[in-house]
C-alpha cells in the first residue's frame, strides 16, 4: 500500500478502523504538543525547483536521513520521479525506483540543500541500486551507519505474476565507502526472504555496540513490529544469520519473533532517543491522517501510543473524488533528529501520493503533479513539533 505513484491498485483489502480511532491514549498521554510548524527552510532542502529546463529530481518517497559523519546525511528515496519543471508545474519523462540525496551541514550549523543522485549508462537514467533480475527492483527504506560502513535496507519487490507488486524480502546493502558520492559506492548484499509473515528492515539502529533491526509482521491493519538484534562487526561483515530476535524476552537465534508489545507494525518508519521523549517512533496508522507519536524506556517495550501529534493539512486529507472517497493517502513518516535544535523538538517528513485503493487513478499521477496546486504531491513534507510534558506528568 505504498509507494504505487497512483500505477498500482491493490484488488482487495479489509478496513479495520476502530484499531486508530482515537487520538488521545487510555490513561493520558505523557506529552502534548505546543506547535506544529512547515518551516519554509526545512521545505527548500528537498522542494524541486519552480523552474528546470534539463531533467531533474521531481519528487519520491521514503525519505530517510542517516548520519555518515557529523556534517554529512545520506537521504534514502523510493520510486522517483525525474522531469522538467515550468512554474511549479512538473512534467515527469522518467521513473526510476530509487536515488539518494546528500546534504552537508554548513558552516552555521544549517544543512544545505540535498542534492539528489542517479546513476546514468549512455544517456539513459538509472537506479543507484538496479535489479538485474527481471520485472524486480528495490526500494531503500532504512540504513545506520556502522563503524566503517553504512548498511541499507531495501524492500526487494516484484511485479511478476502478480496484479500489484509483492515483497519478496529485504536486501541489506553495505557500503564501504559512504563518504564518496552516491554513485561510486562499492557495496556488496545480504538478502533476508519474507519468512512466516515476518518482513525484516523497517528501522534500523545502532546502540551498544548492536545493530538493531525492527521487521513487520503481517501487513497493514492489525500488523505487529517485531525486533532483531547482531553485533555491529558482524553486520559489517555481512553475518546476518547471526541475526538474534526479541522471542519471548529473550534474544534467540533462529527463534520466533514475539511482537513488540504497544508498537504497531509498518513497513517503513524511524526509531530514535533524546533525553526528553526517550525512545520514540511515528506512525500514520493506514488509510489515516493522523501522525501518532510512540515512545518507550527501552527498544523491546512495551511502547506507549502518546496520541496524535500532527494531523496532515488540507488538500491530502480533505479532497475527495466525485464519488466520496479519498483522493490522496499519507505515510512513511519519518524524523530527522539532526534538524532539531532542541530536545523537545522533533523533525519529520511524511509523504503524500494518489490514493492506491481508489479506482480510476491508475497513471494519473502526472496529471496531478501538472498543476502547481499540487507542488507538495509526492514531494516529502517537512514538519517542526514543538512537544512538552503534560501537566500530570510533571
């Protein structure tokens, strides 16, 4: 359910709503939020420009920031779109499913704009990361940075013999030489198959000398996070059968992963610490509006839902096709903890596409990306939350 760019449209699926209804936990939540901004700042590093005569980065999904060093971030993108722009209306001639950004801090402490990156063979326009296998491809979801290398995990996809697409599993990608650009990365690959409905790479961490590894079990409504853990040489190693799960409070290898209480499962998402919030993660619960705010004293929980913190503005959540139902769906929300500046604050981006399960927006996603109303469509969303504790928290 994402990532279609409006091409793909699933043929069946069960809407289990009570599941995210409420946007205030039982209990309380520990936080409540004070503001929440678009600064036009945070906005520019990724915004395509209004103007482009020659091809150029139009729009993707995923948007995950990872640190390579304290002035340098790696930024992970999906399926993209690449085009020319006239007046913030965007015309795509290329779609590509991945690319990577880099931003460099400045010498005021600003980040610079991500300058985006594909690989090029004869004038035609690649994927960082190309498939050689047929009618498969990958999209980079997550990554950490290890000791001398960078390691990214990316959903392994199909379209054969299938009237969508479905993931095959996850491929980890380790890079020995992250402080090069994008496109003379030497990197070798691990493949982790979906196995007993355990999906593996949706967040990924490093702490204590682990590398920390959350997967998803099940698919949308009503699916768990589950928690893997390997020693960071051993990943750098490219050791993954060495990969320990959280299997009824204890670390096991080879053993059933136990759902991680209080966190619900998604394909994507972010898992951070700061001394304010603790362990924390975003969801934006499937078919939903509403960014949810999830924290936790340690990664194995339980996790507690702090409620809504952001609700996704207008025109996403509010326009409508002539027959009622949503036009746009919002997800892969994710932080950005480097462009915070302070502890009670978090940065996020979420992404805004075609709505994947309405019928008759099959290809149509350039139609909308032409109208400069549109310019945010597919283009990730930045948003600055100021948090403070709650009143009965103290």
């Amino acid at each position: 359910m994402k990532r279609n760019l409006g091409e793909i449209l699933p043929t069946t699926f069960v809407i289990i709503t009570l599941l995210f209804m409420g946007s205030v936990p039982a209990g309380g939540a520990d936080f409540e939020v004070v503001s929440a901004t678009s600064p036009e700042d945070l906005q520019s590093l990724v915004q395509p420009p209004k103007d482009s005569n020659f091809p150029t980065w139009l729009g993707a999904d995923a948007a995950t920031s990872i640190r390579v060093d304290d002035s340098t971030y790696v930024w992970l993108f999906g399926d993209t779109l690449i085009g020319k722009s006239e007046g913030g209306r965007r015309k795509y001639s290329v779609f590509i499913h991945n690319t990577i950004g880099v931003s460099q801090k400045m010498e005021g402490g600003d980040f610079g704009r991500i300058e985006k990156y594909w690989r090029e063979d004869d004038g035609k326009i690649l994927p960082i990361f190309p498939c050689q296998e047929k009618e498969k491809f990958y999209w980079p979801l997550v990554g950490a940075r290890l000791n001398n290398s960078l390691v990214i995990a990316a959903d392994k996809v199909t379209t054969e013999d299938t009237e969508t697409f479905k993931t095959l599993g996850t491929t980890l990608f380790t890079m020995s030489n992250p402080e090069k650009p994008p496109t003379e990365w030497n990197y070798f690959s691990n493949f982790l198959p979906e196995e007993g409905g355990v999906t593996w790479g949706s967040a990924l961490l490093v702490h204590d000398g682990w590398l920390y590894v959350f997967g998803e079990k099940g698919a949308g409504f009503g699916s768990k996070s589950t928690l893997g853990r390997l020693k960071v040489g051993e990943a750098e190693a490219g050791n993954w059968d060495r990969l320990r799960v959280w299997s009824e409070g204890d670390w096991k290898v080879g053993g059933t992963p136990t759902p991680v209480p209080g966190l619900p499962g998604t394909s994507e998402t972010t898992v951070d610490h700061n001394s304010f919030l603790g362990w924390y993660s975003l969801r934006i619960p499937p078919l939903g509006y509403g960014v949810h705010l999830y924290t936790a004293g340690g990664l194995t929980g339980p996790w507690k839902d702090q409620g809504k913190v952001y609700s996704v503005p207008s025109p996403w959540s509010s326009e409508e096709t002539d027959k009622g139902k949503n036009l746009f769906s919002a997800y892969a929300v994710k932080s950005h903890p480097e462009l915070a500046q302070n502890e009670d604050e978090i940065v996020i981006t979420y992404n805004v596409n075609l709505n994947p399960f309405v019928s008759g927006l099959t290809g149509k996603m350039g139609q909308y990306i032409g109208q400069e109303k549109y310019e945010g469509l597919y283009v990730p969303q930045f948003v600055l939350i100021e948090l403070q504790r709650s009143p009965e928290q103290g």
